[in-house]
C-alpha cells in the first residue's frame, strides 16, 4: 500500500469530517442554544393621576400594588417586541378638600372610588447597548419603549366623602399609549432584573367616575421591579 499517496486523500477526508462537526457544533450554537424569547414578571407600587386622585403637587396621594406578565421576542441586535398584561389596583386618594366637594356636587362626579385597572398594551423596545444574543449581552443595560394598549377599570364609587354614603359599581374602558423606561442588570446567562417605570397615558377622563376638574386625562403611573426570564429555543 503507497501510504505517501494516501495522504492527501486522507487529509482531505479529516479536514471534510472536522469540518462537518464543527458546522454542526455552530448550527446547534445558532439554533439550539440562541435564546431570542423571554418572559417578564413585574411587581411594584403604582398610583393614578385622576380628578379625585389627591393633591399631586403636594404628594397626597395613595400608592397601590400593580402586578404584571409578558412576553418578549427580540428581533435585532437593538430591538425587540413586547406584549404586557396586568392588574393596577387604583382609588381615589388625599385630604378631603372643601373648596372641590362644590365643583364634584354640581358636576356629578364621584367623591371617592376604588377598583381595578386591567390592562394590555403592545410596544417595540429599543436597547440602549445592543447586543448581538443574549451570551454577550452587557451586565447593564438601559431600554426605552411605547405603544398602544387598552385599559378597563372596575371600580365602586360614592359621592360624599361619608364612610356610610351608598357605592355605586361602575366601569370604564379606554386606549392608552404606554411609555416605558427600564434599567436592567444581567443575573446570569438566562435571567435579568429590571427597574421599570412606565407611564400609561389615556384617553378618557372618565376612569375615577369624576369629569373636567382638572385638566388633563385619568393616567396610570408604574414603577415595577422586573424579572426576566430567557426561554429554551424549540428547535
């Protein structure tokens, strides 16, 4: 048997096998170990900006939990796709103030209130540093994001500020556009931890039952800490 001429044909034949696997090693890199979709859970204290909300300019106002789960997919080295779901507890909030109760009688609105606000919104998010996946992402990152969204509160509603006065249940449902801030910090290769703090701008004035004594809209403020979670790729 010639072994020196052999020997090419057998270099070649290794270089094609090595080759072959290392292909292999990188496709399963690629598509088996790239992680693009993540799921989000979020708590935190919340307020709303209403009518009957409390005195803003003084800080007198209530502060409620609001929770929330989601879905990201990233879609490029700086960009990616967020649906949000939650609840915000809201009511109405701060020192009785003799100088509304006049204005709120002659309009009809309600004194106080208290509900729920569900909620669901759809927002591209824009990555301040990009990053190519997830195994070379920084340690720090911040992120901005806005959308549109829906809200629906449920609420019960009085209009006197006495504890005894009867409660009348209503209801209300209105877009919003979401306005998103977040400041994340990497925990390993697969989780981070977010500060949120997200704005829910509505269209209507309607949501505490109380109309036109200010002037702007009945908004949803959040602040939320967040924990992300990057999920198996399913091929």
């Amino acid at each position: 048997m010639n072994i020196s001429g052999s020997t090419p044909l057998f270099a070649i034949l290794i270089g094609c096998m090595f080759f072959s696997t290392f292909s292999q090693a990188q496709s399963f890199y690629r598509d088996g170990n790239l992680r693009s979709n993540s799921i989000i859970v979020g708590i935190g204290p919340s307020f709303m900006y209403a009518d009957n909300g409390g005195i803003f300019t003084e800080s007198n106002f209530n502060w409620n939990p609001a929770i929330s789960l989601g879905f990201n997919k990233k879609l490029h080295k700086r960009i990616a796709l967020q649906v949000t779901g939650g609840l915000q507890f809201v009511q109405s909030g701060g020192r009785i103030r003799d100088y509304a109760m006049k204005s709120w009688e002659e309009a009809g609105g309600a004194f106080r209130f208290k509900g729920q606000a569900y909620f669901a919104d759809l927002m591209p998010i824009f990555y301040v540093i990009p990053y190519d996946n997830h195994m070379n992402r920084g340690r720090f990152n911040t992120y901005i994001g806005s959308g549109i969204g829906v809200v629906h509160v449920n609420r019960k509603q009085a209009f006197s500020f006495d504890p005894a006065a009867p409660q009348f249940s209503a209801q209300a449902t209105t877009a919003y556009i979401p306005v998103l801030v977040g400041f994340s910090y990497s925990l390993d290769q697969f989780s981070d931890l977010s500060l949120e703090i997200k704005g829910m701008f509505t269209f209507s004035d309607d949501l505490d039952g109380n109309i036109g004594y200010n002037l702007f809209n009945d908004h949803l403020i959040q602040t939320q800490i967040v924990y992300k979670r990057l999920l198996k790729s399913s091929y």
